[in-house]
C-alpha cells in the first residue's frame, strides 16, 4: 500500500503531480495539509495517511528528505526513511530517520512484504553499525558493566552525545538506602555538564541493559533530560542479552515536559 502525505493544500499537491506527469492514481490515499488540524512536525498527517492505509502506526514506514517530515513520522511511531537529497545523512538520523540512503535506487529490489522487512532491517543494522547510533551504543554496553547494582542486579549503562561532539557516559550506583541510587542517565547528564557547562545540549542518548525487552529512562531521568533537550533528541534503548534495539524521540517518552 502507498499513500503521499503533504503539507501544502490539495490545489498545490495536484499541480506539482501535474508537473511531474505521475498519475495520482499509483497511490492508496492522498492526504493533505488542509485536512488536517495540525501539520509536520506533528505526526498528524501520518496518522491519518495510517488510517487511511487501514495500517497500524508500526506497520507504516515514511520516507521523508526534510527534517520537519521526520520529526512528524516519528512523533506518530512510525518507522522512517531519510532521504539525503536536502540534508546531511546524519542531520537526518538526529531529526528520527532509522536510516538513510541517497535515493530510492540504493535500496534494492523486492517482490514481497518479507523482502521489503528485510531490506529495511539491513538498512537499519548498517546504518547503527556505520554511524554515531553504534558507537553510542557500543559505549553504553561497555559503561554498564561497570554498574554498582548489588540490590537489584540490574545494571544500565548510558552514554550522551552533545551539540559539540562529546560523548559522556554514566551507569546506575545504587545505595543501601534506596533514595540515594543514582541512574545511568543521570550519571551521564551530570558529566556532560560538568565538562560542557550549563549551556550543554543534547542530540542522542544511547541506554543500555541486560534485560529481555530494552528499558527507557525513568520518569525522573527523562524530567532532568529535558533540561538539556529538545523534543527531537534521539534516543535508542538496547539490550545487550538480546541485542534488540528500539529507537524514540524524546516527545514521545515525555510528551508533557514540566517547565517553570
């Protein structure tokens, strides 16, 4: 199934196909900006395109070469597709690609849906192995074996990639008294501050665990995060026992910061 999702009106998305001589007719649906109340980078248009595909929001992959158009595929949970005609590969990456290519031609050829997950889960693996994700993600596995955990056994490592380049990392030390464990994220946060000052800024935040499913920051951790992020910092939660890797922005595991 194919759906074209634009935010300019109905009148300008049928002259621009006029232009390129497609016929509207190769997709499923067509959603435009004036049908909807909230345009990119709202994730609105591509829930309804979803809807309209009789598609879940996980079943639906964007493919997106603007930075607003992938802040919006992210913000409705879907996978997306950089496209590095207008921006860097990694200006898309930091703005929710799950991976990005030149152009269609480099993403090969496929004759089903199974094919397609396939090509799009290689896709993915080499653009964490190749990218700042797998270094991130290399740190924070390496941090997390250096957890203090006796209580719980559970150790986290962290690692926090700022505006300027620098990566920080942290891991979880708990305390007999409970109240005075320190996470992972927060471990992190507290270093790049330190190092960077309180001008500091966040682009991505690798966390890792031994868990079976890959955990996320706690509810306080994501609060003291959001001082130093914007809605799109990154984030990428892995788990070193079953090497899965699940990928957010930062609005959607807070969506409603606490700001005085």
């Amino acid at each position: 199934k194919l759906a074209v999702a634009t935010s300019s009106d109905r009148k300008k998305f049928l002259s621009s196909m006029a232009e390129t001589g497609l016929d509207i007719n190769l997709f499923d649906a067509v959603i435009c900006g004036d049908e909807v109340v909230q345009t990119k980078p709202s994730g609105d248009i591509y829930r309804y395109a979803a809807a309209k595909l009789c598609l879940s929001y996980e079943e639906t992959i964007v493919a997106e070469d603007a930075l607003n158009g992938l802040s919006a595929a992210r913000d409705a949970s879907c996978s997306a597709i950089g496209i590095s005609t207008s921006f860097s590969p990694e200006e898309l990456l930091l703005s929710g690609a799950d991976f990005v290519i030149p152009s269609f031609e480099n993403f090969g050829d496929f004759s089903s849906v199974e094919d397609f997950n396939v090509l799009v889960e290689k896709k993915i693996q080499d653009t964490v192995d190749s990218t700042f994700i797998g270094k991130l993600v290399d740190e924070a596995s390496k941090t997390m074996l250096k957890a203090y955990a006796p209580y719980s056994k559970f150790r986290v490592g962290a690692a926090i990639m700022t505006d300027k380049g620098g990566i920080y990392h942290g891991c979880n030390v708990e305390n007999a008294s409970f109240g005075a464990t320190r996470c992972a994220e927060q471990g992190a946060t507290l270093a790049a501050l330190a190092s960077e000052g309180p001008s500091v800024r966040f682009k991505a935040l690798a966390v890792a665990t031994e868990s079976d499913e890959p955990a996320p920051p706690c509810a306080i951790c994501r609060q003291i995060l959001s001082e130093f992020s914007n809605p799109d910092l990154q984030i990428y939660l892995y788990s070193i026992k079953t090497k899965k890797l699940l990928h957010y922005s930062f609005s959607k595991l807070l969506p409603k910061v606490f700001i005085l």
